[in-house]
C-alpha cells in the first residue's frame, strides 16, 4: 500500500530544544534543533509516512504573534492543496500551542489531518518525549480516520481536539487535557478513536485563512478580587477591539471594574467573559453579570487565550455583539 506523504512544518519549542546535561529536563534552550535533524532522530517515522520537514520559524512559542499565526496558516494551507501532501505536523512550543491548534481548527480549509505537536522536555534530557510525540503526531496525520477532525493535538498518547485542549501543568509530561476529554489515543503507531468534535471547525466554519491578512487587536484582563480599570482602560487605549475578562468563578467582574467596562463597551469596545478557572471554566449568559443589558458576551468554556483567538478572528467579520456571541455559541 501506498504510504501517506506527511510535511512537518517547524515553529521551534522545547521539541526543538537542548540542554546542557541529560538531568537539565526544565533547564535548557528551546527552539535550536532544525527539524531535519528532528526527524532524522526518530528513524522510524518512515514505517508510519513519507516524511519531509519545513522550518517554518524558529521560536518559543510565548512570541508567537498574530503575524506568526498568519504566515503559519497560510503555509498550512497551501500545503494542504497539493496532490502530493495527506497530512501536516506542526512542531511548536507548548506555552501557547493551545491557541495556534484552535487558531488553525478555526480558518483552515481542508479534512486533511492537521496536528500540532510539542514536547515538555528537550531531546537531550532522560525520559525525553518529543520522539514518541513527534512519532505518534505523524501517526495521526497519516491516518484517513483523522480527516475531518478539525486540527488535533497529539501530546502524551492522546489525542486532542486543538479546540478544547490546553496546557494545564508545566514540567509534567501529561501536560495536555480537554476539559471534555480527549478523542483517542495513540499505541505503538496505531491510533483509537473513542469521540469526534462537536462544534464547528475548518472547512464548516465562515473563516478563511486566504482570505485574512491581519487579526483584530484584543487583549486580556485576569479577573481578581481588589482588581481595579486600569489594564482594561489601557488596552482599550492601545487600540484592542475587545477585552478578554479572565473573570474569577463564573466570569464574574469586581464591582470596581463593572462601571468601567460599561463605559469601555458604550464606545464600542467588546466585552468578553472569560474564566480564570483551571481545567474548564464555563461561563453561562447573564449569570453573575446582566449581558444582555451591557450588551456583553461571554466565552462559553473557552478559556481566556483560546477566546481571544476566536475574537480576534471573529472581529475581523463582525462588530456586533450579537453575532459575536453566536460564535462564541457555534465555536
Ligand atoms: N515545553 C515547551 O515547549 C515550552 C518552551 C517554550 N517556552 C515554548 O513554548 O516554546
């Protein structure tokens, strides 16, 4: 049987990293193996696919920019039209690698396999986990069972939604959790599918990734008891078209802040809320806060980095507040 042709497209992070001793697991430099010899060092990538890399970047993924979203989702996407390409891996730095995976489950085009893979230790370290990570992602997108998923995360075995999946612990390699729980598992090669996304992704979304140059500027806010307007009226001065509240418990605001974000929404800055709670947060309309006379959104379960990604692409679409909330409903 033909084998799959499966591009590895490098961003950097610690799958890409090195330390100085084989002790050194959270002490080292990330992005500073290319991604050839990524995959020179897992030989065995070629009985899963014919492989080839692609350094895209070079980076830790806490520099991502929206730029870097963009130039990252276009090649994606170009790559994905050609004949000769039946799956993607994207390598990337686990400290945002949540919002990339959602990023691209958003405005991508195609049901090719997409997966976006890390590593929370660096190949020089003992125990290391990029090589089974990175072999267990190229399983992914060479299987056909992964098509139409929307973009996945492969990190520790599982298999994630990049919609739901986020970081939930440093230093530990089962780093990577759903809040609904994973979709399946990788062994030896070989992937199991237990469920299937549930909200809209790549190709049954109204995104587009050839046709956005640029995302809307929105930032966030985290939410605390003796918070006071200060971020929120200085992002509001930069220039963000809407806020992230990464609100306490249910989104919910301190009474010194409410005014002020009814002042910011009145001169038409969005206003999002998000939770701050680990491991799934979510916010319900019009509890804790009266959304619909603010005319505010909320994030439903997206945590507060993953609803700035769909704000900032949403925005691009949309400045009402309504169809904002439909997204944040559908997405
Ligand atoms: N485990 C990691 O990949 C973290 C390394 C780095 N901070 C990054 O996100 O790129």
């Amino acid at each position: 049987e033909d084998k799959a042709r499966v591009v590895i497209l490098a961003t950097g992070g610690t799958i890409a990293g090195a330390g100085a001793s084989v002790a050194n697991s959270a002490t080292y430099q990330a992005a500073k193996v290319p991604v050839d010899k990524l995959i020179a060092g897992v030989p065995e990538l070629k009985n899963l696919a014919d492989v080839r890399g692609d350094q895209v970047f070079q980076i830790a993924s806490e520099s991502f920019t929206n730029e870097h979203l963009i130039t990252l989702g276009k090649r994606v996407a170009a790559l994905a039209r050609q004949a000769d390409v039946d799956g993607i891996v994207i390598t990337h730095g686990t400290d945002t690698l949540e919002e990339t995976a959602y990023f691209l489950n958003l405005v991508l085009k195609t049901d090719k396999p997409v997966v976006v893979v890390g590593s929370m230790r660096p190949g020089t370290a003992m125990s290391a986990d990029g090589m089974l990570n990175l072999y267990n992602a190229v399983a992914v997108a060479a299987t056909k069972d992964a098509a139409g998923k929307g973009v996945l995360v492969t990190m520790n075995d599982e298999i994630h939604t990049g919609r739901d999946v986020s970081k939930t612990v440093n230093i530990k390699t089962e780093a990577f959790k759903s809040p609904w729980g994973p979709l399946g598992m990788i062994v030896e090669g070989k992937t199991y599918w237990f469920r299937a996304p549930a909200k809209r992704h790549t190709t049954g979304t109204e995104f587009d990734i050839d046709k956005l140059d640029k995302l809307a500027p929105v930032d966030i806010a985290y939410g605390y008891g003796n918070a006071t307007p200060t971020a929120y009226k200085a992002f509001a001065e930069g220039g963000a078209r809407a806020l992230i509240h990464a609100g306490t418990g249910n989104g919910s605001v301190s009474g010194a802040v409410v005014p002020a974000l009814q002042e910011l929404r009145g001169k038409g800055v969005q206003i999002i809320r998000s939770s701050r709670v680990v491991g799934g947060g979510f916010v319900l309309r019009n509890a804790e806060q009266p959304d619909d006379k603010y005319d505010w959104v909320v994030a439903h379960d997206l945590n507060p980095q993953k609803a700035r990604i769909l704000a900032s692409v949403a925005l691009t679409k949309t400045s009402d507040a309504k169809e904002l909330q439909r997204m944040f409903m559908e997405y």
